[in-house]
C-alpha cells in the first residue's frame, strides 16, 4: 500500500457522514440530532465506538445559548468506559487536525471527529459578533454580513473581481449541488438574473451570502492496519496545515489571504495535480481570494458539492469540505483533491488539507 | 411528535463581561474619552491604530503612543440599508475601515452619510465624537464618522 | 478641551471597559425532552429506556450516554424515590429563593437509573440521610406547567429507608 510522504504517519480518511442541511431543524436538540450522524459515520465501515481510541469534537455554546452543550454532545457517542476526549471551540476541520497530530504520535490508531451547530435557535449576526476582537471591534456589532461585504468591496477597489465574478461563483455552486442531495439551497440561476438581487450589505447582493443552516457531521480517522483494513481505496491525507492572521481586521490585507497560501505551501498543495477543490468559502467574494492563495488554476474543479453556499453549517462547514473530497477520491472521481476550512471573520484563520487516493 | 408538540421557549443569554484594558487599550479609550486618538508605535516603525499592545506581525511590544486623526481616509466600506438592532447608527449608514491621519492601520466604524453615492473608497471623513459629558472611554464615544466637509 | 466639564475629567485613565452581551434565542429542547417537560405538566415524570443497557434515563435527552443509541421506549415513572445524596445550604446567594437552610438532595425515582436534584422540605434539616424515601409535591393543577417549577418539593414519604445496597451504584 502506497503511503504518502508528506507526512510522519499516514492516516487516512476513512468515512464522512453529515446530516441533512437545513434551515431549522427544531425537532431535535443537538444529542438527537448528531445520533444518526454518528451512527453512520461508524455504520459505514462496520465499526463501533470502541473501534475508535480518541473523539475530538467542534462546536460553540453560543449557538444554543447554553454552556457546555459540547460535553452533552458526547451522549450521541457513549463515552463509557471514559474515553479519550478533547474539543475546539472551532470548525470540526481544526477539530481534525488535533486527531491527525495525534495520530501522528503513534499511539492510537483510529479517532473520531465530529461537529454539530443548530444556527437557527439565535440571531447568528449577532452569535458571530463574539468571535471579534472585544475592545474594538465587538462594542459595535458589526455583523459577519457587513465585515464580508467591506472585503468584497476592498476585493473590487482592487481590481482582483466584479460584482458578476461573485454572481459566477454562486451561480456554479447552487447548480452544482443539484447533484448533492445534502444541500440545502440547489438551484439552476444565470449570472445575469443573479445580478438583479437587491443588495444585502452592498456590495454583497443576496445570492453571494450563505444560507443559514443547522447540521452536524463526522469523519473517522485511521493509521496503521486499521486504514487499510476500513477502506478498499484508502483515502490518504498527504498534508495538512493551518495558519492564523491578527485579528485586526484593519491590520490586514483583505484581499488576499496569506495564511491559507502559507497553509496550502506546507500541505504540498503544488506539489502535484489537483483534480478537484472542495473550499470554505461562506461568501462568494472569498472563494475568489482562497484559489488565488491556493494557487489553483482553471483546469481544478471547484466546489463539486456546492460549497458552503449551498449549506453551511456553522462549525461544521469546513469538515465537510474534507469528506467531500475524500468522498470523491474514494467514489473514483479524483485522484488528489484539495479541502479547505476557514475560521473567523473574512478569512481570518484556514486549514489546508491535501487529501490523495491510494 | 409532530412539530407543534416539541416545546419552545424564549431563552435570553446576558453576561455583563467587563474587562481590563491594559496600558495600551486603556491609554486609547482614554484618549477617546477626551475626543482625541493615539495610536502605538509598531516594530518597524508604522504607527497602530487602533493600538495593540503587540507589533501584530512581529509580536513585539509597541512603542509610544503617538497622537493621530481625527480626519482619516477610507480604505474600504458597506453600505448598510437596514440596519440591524445593535449597529450603531438607527439610520442607513456604511461600516468602513478607516486609516486615521498619521496611522498605517485601518479602524473600524459607522460613517454617517446620505447614501451610497456619496461614499467612496478614498473619501476623506473625520470623527463626530458624543458630547463630552456622555463619553466614557469606549467605541461608542464616536458617534459616527463623517464625511470631510460634509453635513455633521 | 474643556475638561473641567467633561465626565472623565475628574477620573483617572480608563482601566476596564464594560461589554455587556445579551443574546435572544427561541430554544427547542428536542423530542424526549419535550416529552419529559409535558409529562411534568401533568403532574408525571416520564423517563425513556436503553434498549442496549436497559437503564431508564429520566429526563432522557434521547440518547444512552453510555451506549449511544436512541432511547426510545418510554417509562411512566413512580412519584417516590429514595435520596441517595444530599447537602444543606447555608450560604446565601444572589437569585436565591428559599430560605437558609435548606436541603439539595439527589433523589432515585423508583423505576429509573440515574439520581435528579430535587428541594427536601417537611422534614428538619438534621434528620435527612440518604436512603431516606420521598415523594414529589407537585404545585397547584392550575399551576403545573411544563417545567420543573412544577415540583413544588419532595418530602418523606413515611416509608421505611431504602436499604444502602438499593442505591450505592447511583452515588
């Protein structure tokens, strides 16, 4: 079996589950709703939680309003005899890197990544206003709308895109995840209709926003024989890597996006063709900047699944980037694909993931 | 069950957080309980603005503060038709970054205006702070900015 | 400026800023505990059953927390219990709304696998022990709501305490 070089420990992703993505899901709290998520995620290579020696999780209280809801959470699990446990206050894709590094140790084989998010219980507007600086910034709630819209603006002063470009890639993405039955926002819209949407926060017209969405979703890590023995074609992660900017917003440059180019370098994202592209983009305008950083040119397809503009499930958006892509590579359709994962208004923290089939 | 038979409630979440502010945070929402702004002398020189007690690129502890504004310019901004119930202008307005003169970093904040056709990247604005009996050493000390020459 | 007339002029430079957050959420609890709350409402406690463990959680959040499956047989339980543990409050706090002293206890509802906290009134305070048995006083029929502010308190129940070996594996 042909193991990646990029890395100490090859590790595999080995099965990726998510829940439908929808825009209230108010039958269930976040233990029922992650329930079958887990189960499927376990179902889907014949294992049981004692297959797996470590969990680490991604969420944040403030979606529900109620602390520690992540601890409730691992009742979807069962965590008896006590596990090996840990969580991120972050997208479930950073939430991975923690058990990819610890898999790199060696000492446990297998772990399991999951995230959850009910974002419509609150006003995520405001809910997002607390990832902010807090003395500067915070005190004026601006919303991750209107922070979104003065980088797309920044973006068109620039000259690095248009409106239409932002039109482009929605349009594309809401096509494409015609053919994801996950999706929460599939439609077939020209460029030129788009257009006409009024403006949300302007420059961002209504089509270049995400939806808001309650999901959860889950992947199983594996090393060693475990890798191999749960995937006929394992799915390798070949390198992975995040990086972080101020939170100055002020500070940066907003049109660009150096941590993820720094990221993309160290995951070896040049380091060989890149088929498909699954990237965190929440707003149109960024997916624009994260290729250029990525260095990923026309011939890469992005966005099979649609994005995070078809569904984006707070704090689990990202990891699923990362079980599409390696859903595909493992489906046939892809040899070497690239994920992505964002954190933080405009872009401000990103994950790379090089994902490569064996 | 069926939806009508799973319960809701209203559920409001308060924490009255209050914060130290440091040396450096403290000194500028000092500044801005006077009307005035600081900024903080970076690694290599660049003036910070608002300041961090830290260089944000090469971690370095800043240096003096130094007085800046209070006319800047805007480096990019968004108009926002409605408002949303804790923005701090009631009235359409635009969020903006804002290089204050004799700053290198952008701050941000409301700018007061008519409508979007009288904004632009580059516009020329100055701050329009509360009366001075209402200042407490905050963000909200500044009411808005406006535009250079404009109507206050 | 004009300093003499200005708030901050007679203070020293600001140290601590105020951040106050408030946040308005329309909460859902989800199925099984929808079912416990309503239970409540009727003056009943309704736990739901492992089908792996057996064990009956009350309230269940819809899941085994041990096994991690769906709890969904649901178990009508008894209104008395035994105490398996309790403390007694002697210390004032902010919101508090029962005099001191007063008794915080864990309470095994007949029937269940897991303790709940419950208020013990109706008895001195230095004559609770564990094993002592309990019942629910529910508030008024007009009063009940699905909440647990519709367990007014528990108080014994008059029968013999429960044996140690009853209850040690819930401590």
């Amino acid at each position: 079996m042909s193991a990646p070089s990029g890395t100490v420990r090859p590790v595999s992703v080995a099965s990726f589950a998510q829940s439908p993505n929808i825009r209230r899901d108010d039958q269930r709290n976040e233990v029922e709703g992650l329930l079958p998520v887990i189960a499927e995620v376990f179902g889907n290579i014949g294992i049981t939680k004692d297959d797996v020696d470590f969990i680490c999780s991604g969420s944040t209280d403030y979606l529900i309003g109620g602390p520690f809801s992540f601890v409730m959470a691992l009742d979807a699990v069962g965590v008896w005899p006590p596990r090996a446990e840990s969580h991120v206050e972050m997208d479930g894709a950073f939430a991975l890197y923690e058990a990819w590094t610890l898999l790199q140790e060696g000492e446990i084989d297998a772990a399991l990544v999951y995230s959850f998010g009910r974002s419509s219980l609150g006003d995520l507007n405001e809910i997002l206003t607390l990832q902010l600086d807090p003395y500067y910034m915070a005190p004026l709630w601006p919303d991750i709308v209107s922070l979104s819209a003065l980088q797309a603006r920044a973006l068109i002063d620039a000259g690095k895109a248009t409106e239409a470009d932002f039109a482009e890639v929605a349009s594309r993405s809401r096509r494409d995840a015609l053919a994801n039955p996950k999706a929460q926002v599939a439609k077939d819209v020209a460029v030129d209709v788009l257009l006409q949407d009024p403006y949300v926060v302007e420059p961002l017209r209504r089509h270049a926003l995400p939806p808001i969405t309650d999901g959860a979703a889950a992947i199983v890590l594996a090393a060693g024989d475990k890798a191999t023995a749960w995937s006929e074609r394992p799915v390798w992660i070949s390198g992975i890597d995040h990086r972080i900017e101020t939170h100055a917003l002020g500070a940066r440059d907003l049109t660009s996006s150096p941590s993820t180019a720094l990221a993309a370098q160290h995951a070896g994202v040049a380091d060989g063709k890149v088929d498909i592209a699954e990237i965190h983009a929440p707003f149109a305008h960024q997916e624009i900047i994260l290729r250029q950083a990525m260095g990923l040119d026309a011939s890469v397809t992005i966005n099979p699944s649609g994005g995070a503009l078809a569904a984006n499930p707070m704090m689990s958006a990202g990891l699923i980037r990362i079980g599409e892509a390696a859903s595909r590579i493992a489906a046939g359709q892809a040899d070497r694909a690239v994920a992505h994962a964002t954190s933080g208004p405009c872009l401000q923290q990103n994950l790379v993931c090089v994902l490569e089939g064996a | 069950m069926t939806d009508s038979e799973v319960l809701h409630a209203e559920h409001r979440l308060e924490y009255p957080y209050s914060r130290s502010t440091g040396p450096v945070i403290g000194a500028f929402l000092t500044a801005l309980r006077d009307g005035r702004f600081v900024g903080a002398t970076g690694a290599t020189g660049q003036v910070i603005v608002p300041p961090t007690e830290y260089d944000p690129v090469t971690g370095d502890d800043v240096g003096e503060l130094v007085e800046v504004g209070p006319g800047g310019t805007i480096e990019t901004w968004a108009w926002v038709s409605t408002p949303l119930r804790k923005h701090p202008l009631q009235t359409p307005f635009a969020w903006a970054l804002i290089t204050l003169d004799g700053a290198d970093t952008a701050m941000l904040h409301a700018v007061a205006a008519s409508g979007p056709d009288d904004l632009a990247t580059g516009a020329r604005v100055v701050a329009r702070f509360k009366p001075a009996a209402e200042r407490v050493g905050a963000m909200s000390d500044i009411e808005s900015f406006v535009l250079e020459g404009g109507a206050s | 400026m004009t300093d003499a007339t200005t708030a901050g002029a007679d203070v020293g430079p600001v140290t601590t800023l105020a951040t106050p957050i408030s946040l308005d959420f329309d909460f859902t609890p989800g199925v099984a505990q929808s079912r416990f709350l309503k239970a409540l409402a009727t003056g009943t406690f309704v736990g739901q059953r492992c089908p792996v463990c057996t064990k009956v959680y009350v309230p269940s959040r819809g899941t085994c927390p041990t096994d991690g499956v769906a709890t969904t047989e649901e178990v009508v339980l008894s209104n008395s219990g035994t105490v398996t543990t309790f403390c007694v409050v002697n210390v004032p706090f902010a919101g508090q709304s029962i005099e001191i002293p007063y008794i915080c206890a864990q309470i095994l509802l007949d029937g269940a696998n897991v303790s709940f906290m419950g208020l013990i009134q109706e008895i001195p305070t230095d004559q609770i022990r564990m094993g002592l048995r309990v019942e629910a006083v529910w508030v008024d029929d007009a009063d009940l709501t699905p909440s647990l502010a519709s367990i007014k308190y528990f108080r014994p129940n008059g029968e013999t305490d429960a044996p140690y070996e009853s209850y040690e594996e819930y401590l």
